[in-house]
C-alpha cells in the first residue's frame, strides 16, 4: 500500500504541474499505518459520530491525504487526477468543505491540534471512545500555536488525542536545525506534559506499536515523533529540498514511478 | 428610559439560561471569564465551561473542534484579542469551514476607557466583516444582546457579538424582538437618517430629541445586524429622507459607514457623513471623554445632521 500512495502522489502532482510531493513522501507509512491498520472510518459515512478522527495538520501533504482516503473507498482512485483543478474536489490544501473524510480545512499551519483538543473533550462530554489523531510537521512546530495546544492538551488531560509529528528535519528554505532549531524536540514535548514516543517513521510494525501503546496512556496525550526522510522512496527526491514545493516534470516522474514498480 | 445595564452583564445571564435549556452549548474563555462574564456559566456548568487561558488562537481551534463534533460552542474574550490575536485561525478554522462558533466579545471599541490603545478595539468589525460566513451583530443595549445571544445559539453557523465594557443605557422594553438581519426604526423622521449600532443608539436618539426642537425630524435607525446588512432599510432611508448619517464606535473605515454607503452608492445615491473613530490610536481615558474626543457624542450627531440638512439642497 506504501507504494500505491506514493505513485498516487507523484502521478497527481505531475499531472498538476505543482504541489508538495516532498513532505507528503516523507508520511507515507504513517498513513498507510493509520488508514489500513488503525483507524476505524466508514467511507460511505464519513461524517459517522463514532468514527475516530484523523487530522492533517500540515495541510500541504494533501496529496497524501486524498491517496489514503480514495484507496480507502472514499473516492475513486481516478479522481485524484483532478487534484488543484479548477471546481475539483481535490484542492491545493486540505478543504473540509470540498473532500468527503477530510476533517479540517489547513494550509495555514499550527491549527490542527487546537481543533484535535476540541473533538477529544467532545468525545469525553459525550461519552465516546473515539479517537483523535492529528499529523504535525516538524516545521510546523515552529508555530506558536503548536505550544499553545500542546499546554491545553495537557492540562485538560485529554488522553484520547495522539499528535504525530513528521520529523523530516527540512523546511522551505532549509534544515529545520539551520533555520528554527526546535531540538530537542523530543524532552519539548515530555516537558509539556505529553507521553513521548520515537520511531522509525518509514517502520510499520514501529508506528502501530506506538499507536497501539499510545491507546494505553491514561490522564496524558500522546506525541509519536516520527523520524522520517523527505521525498522518501524516490531516490533523487529523498532530502531534496526543491520537492517540498515543487511537482516533478514528465520525465522525473517517469523515473519516480520505476524506482517504485 | 434611565435605566442602564452593560451589555457584557446581559450576555453573561443568558448564557445562564441557555445553558439550562440546552445541554449542547459549551463556553470557552481565554482568562478573562470574570470580565466578559462567562464566569457565571462557569459556576454553573463546570463540566461545559473551559477556560483556555491566554491563548485567544488555540482557544479558536478547540471552539471550531468542538462545534465540528456537534456542540453550540460560545467563545469569548476582550474584542481586541477575539479578532486581531487570531484572526487566520478564526478565517481558517471557523470562517471557511461554516462552523458552529458564537464568537462574543466584550470590551468593543474605545469605551473600553482607561486601560488605553492596546485595549482599544477600534478595527474589530472591520476584521469580522471581512469574513465570509460570518454574521455580525452589535447590540444597542442589554435587551437586545439577551436576544442576539439567543437567536446565535438557534441559528447555526459563525457569528460575532461585539459588546462593551460599561453599563449602557436600555434602548428597549422587554416586549422587543431581535430579528436577524434586520434593522428597527427607533424613531420616525423624514429630514435625515442617523444609521447607528451599539452604545451609539441612545446617543442618536437623544440628539434626535435635541434636534426636534430646532424642526429637524431626526429618523434614528439601528443597524445591530452589520452583516448581513438590511439593503431594504437602508435604501427606504435614503429614498424617503435623502440623507444618511452612519454613526459607529468603530474606525470610519470597514465597519458599519462603509457597508451603509456600498448599499447606499449601489442603490440610491444620497448626501452621507460619516461619524466614527478617527483614523489613530486614542490614549487612557474616561470612556466619556474619548467618545467625546472623536464627536461620538449627542451633541456631535447635532452637528454632522445639520450639516447634512445643509447638503441636501
């Protein structure tokens, strides 16, 4: 499934001439985890009560997204060609408004995990085990938002809401550590309250287990920092700063789609 | 009509009862719960009321999660910081999305008085009219937030309620009903119109008193719903007295004057002025004297309806 969303991602970045394939590359596993092994959704229901909540936080990642939820039976896998179309479903950023399963609209990044708190102490008012995961980039971390959520989380002991940050380590215009050094991150979370999880972003037995562990923690939220490599699976994306915001041509997505036959 | 109330008080109550009568409204605050009085809620539902703390942004975010699960979420804060500290996740979160937030806050405008500019929320229906979606409503006095606030909790999707800090005095009886979108002729008149929203509806009337003995019928307008605006209303006012005064506590620009004058340039041109916050940051102040400063008095209506008389030709 890894590498049916990666070729989604790179098909329908190319065919849209622009997007973010790099850091929507780096969360494939995370994904794939979460929608195929984890997460308990109805894609003929998307808005089902009791459905458990998967908000992407850094919003660029869209291509992901729709990957995941159309092989999920959101949508025909066809549609995602139309992703950044005029009157497409499939926008630019995450568009709670125009795609069935998504749960937020972003782009604007550091606002997802607010709205994570939000649908978890909904949950606990209304007595419903559902839960809330919410996908952060590492850049993104750099909001102050981010640390205003994750203060709140703590302290309204919210403990069915899991944060999983995408540590990719690269940013527009740079290494995160060059740029806005956020390390470490991992005590930045633990000191605000949070139980602490590092994996191999790009591990699925290492991402389940933590999902699984995280169902476990109880009176605290879950952060699973996620170690993961940009534009991952392609080789000469992988790292490569210009794929955060750039589709690839014709000929490097045909190279792409071959490193991922 | 002596009495005098502050609107904040009002909302605080009503929430009260709302909360009785509706288990699905939750309140949030960002620290200042005794002050926009959700901390009469608070006593009372404590499951329901969470205070966010200084953290107007996150406290967007948790209000626009909370409605998405199906809650009538009530949010509230100081007017400065419920637009201008998180403006992007009030657009992003609660504009685009539709959702179910009742944004009310307290504090509007420059009544706010001594606690000086930081505290002086002049641009806030500017910022919240911007937003698509949103509905945006300014009660003339205590009364009228008691229903504002009610027909907000029963009408779903985004609003903001800009109310203020000091007692005010009662426009209406108890017999008044709120109507949304929808402005109510205070008094007839048939020589000018003052279109005014919030604290400045008594003022408008009082110099409406003061002009009636000078023979000037004064036709006194309040537009409590700045958006959606009543078209209707305005273009019966500037048809049937040919001139318009907006008076507003806000900046001239973005607020009631200009959404007055689109419709009014649209539909029926007539001679305006325009009575608001002047284009600069006010000082400490008692919150008379600064109204005062800027001709956001009785006696500054006076004067600006003359000057129209004059126009009109």
């Amino acid at each position: 499934m890894a590498k049916t969303l990666r070729r989604h991602i790179i098909r329908m970045t190319a065919k849209a001439g622009s997007g973010h394939p790099g850091g929507s590359l780096s969360a494939v596993e995370i994904l794939t985890a979460l929608f195929f092994n984890h997460l308990r959704y109805d894609p003929r229901n998307p808005r089902w009560t009791d459905r458990d909540r998967f908000v992407l936080s850094k919003g660029h990642a869209a291509p992901l997204l729709y990957s995941a939820l159309a092989e999920a039976g959101y949508f025909a896998t066809e549609e995602l060609l139309t992703l950044r179309q005029l009157d497409s479903r499939l926008q630019g950023h995450a568009d709670m408004t125009a795609t069935p399963g998504v749960e937020l609209s972003t782009g604007s990044l550091g606002q997802g995990l607010s709205f994570g708190i939000g649908i978890a102490i909904a949950a606990r008012l209304d007595r419903r085990d559902y839960r809330v995961y919410v996908l952060v980039g590492d850049g993104e971390c750099e909001e102050g938002q981010v640390w205003e959520a994750a203060m709140a989380a703590a302290h309204f002991k919210v403990d069915n809401i899991v944060a999983i940050i995408d540590r990719n380590q690269q940013q527009i215009d740079g290494w995160t550590y060059e740029i806005m050094n956020s390390e470490p991150l991992d005590e930045k979370w633990r000191s605000f309250g949070w139980h602490v999880i590092e994996v191999n972003g790009h591990d699925p037995a290492q991402i389940l287990a933590a999902l699984e562990e995280a169902k476990t923690v109880k009176g605290k939220p879950t952060a699973i920092i996620a170690h993961t490599t940009k534009g991952k699976g392609v080789s000469f994306m992988e790292n490569n700063l210009e794929f955060h915001g750039r589709a690839p041509t014709a000929d490097e997505a045909e190279q792409a789609l071959k490193e991922l036959e | 009509m002596a009495v005098e109330m502050s609107t904040r008080e009002a909302y605080g109550k009503t929430l009260v009862e709302l909360g009785k009568e509706n288990e699905n409204i939750v309140v949030l605050d960002a620290d200042l719960s005794r002050s926009t009085n959700t901390q009469l809620f608070a006593k009372e539902f404590p499951e329901r009321f969470f205070d966010c703390g200084i953290a107007e942004q996150n406290m967007m975010g948790i209000a626009a999660g909370l409605a998405a699960s199906g809650k009538t979420v009530f949010a509230s804060s100081f007017a400065v910081f419920a637009s201008g500290r998180c403006y992007d996740q009030v657009r992003m979160s609660i504009a685009q999305p539709r959702q179910n937030v009742k944004i009310v806050a307290s504090h509007g405008g420059i009544s706010v008085g001594e606690d000086g500019c930081s505290h002086h929320s002049i641009e806030d229906l500017a910022l919240y009219c911007s937003f698509p979606n949103f509905s945006v409503i300014v009660p003339a006095d205590a009364n009228e937030t008691a229903h504002a606030v009610r027909i907000a909790a029963a009408t779903y999707g985004p609003f903001y309620i800009r109310l203020s800090r000091p007692k005010t005095s009662v426009v209406f009886d108890d017999n008044y009903r709120f109507e949304l979108g929808k402005a109510v002729t205070m008094r007839g008149g048939w020589d000018v119109t003052v279109i005014a929203c919030g604290l400045m509806v008594h003022r408008a009337l009082l110099a409406a008193d003061a002009l009636a003995k000078q023979g000037i019928e004064l036709r006194v307008v309040n537009m409590s719903t700045l958006k959606p605006i009543d078209e209707e209303a305005i273009i019966g006012a500037a048809n049937e007295t040919g001139a318009i005064l907006c008076v507003e506590e806000h900046l001239q620009h973005g607020g009631l004057g200009s959404t007055v004058a689109q419709v009014v340039a649209k539909h029926q041109p007539v001679p305006m002025s325009f009575l608001a916050i002047k284009d600069y940051y006010s000082p400490s102040g008692k919150p008379n004297e600064l109204l005062e400063r800027h001709g956001l008095t009785s006696e500054g209506i006076e004067k600006e309806v003359r000057a129209l008389v004059g126009r009109k030709g």
